[in-house]
C-alpha cells in the first residue's frame, strides 16, 4: 500500500515539474492508471488518456 502511494507521489511531483509535455503525462497516467487497475489494459489506455490531457490542458 505506502509503495504504490509512494509511487503516485512521485509520479505527481515528476508531472508539476514536467507539467508542459504531453507525453509525459501521458506516460505518468498510463503508470497510474496500470497501478490503480491491477494491469488492467482499459485502465492503462484510459489513464495515459487522461494524463495526456492533463499535461497537455497544465502546459497551456
């Protein structure tokens, strides 16, 4: 439990320092949301998906 909320923090640092690249939204999404689901293909697609538009929607 503390590595996977360890990891989601981390994650969330790298996106605010990184906030303007799509990609690497997508890819910290596409972490979190691998991890969330237990591997879930759906939630690995969905996550990278919303982390793009996030990364994307914070670099404007």
């Amino acid at each position: 439990m503390w590595k996977r909320i360890t990891g989601v923090i981390a994650i969330g640092a790298c996106c605010w320092a990184l906030s303007g690249c799509t990609a690497t939204g997508a890819v910290a999404g596409g972490v979190v949301g691998h991890e969330a689901t237990h591997g879930s293909t759906a939630g690995t697609v969905g996550g990278a998906v919303v982390g793009g538009v996030i990364g994307h929607e914070l670099g404007k």
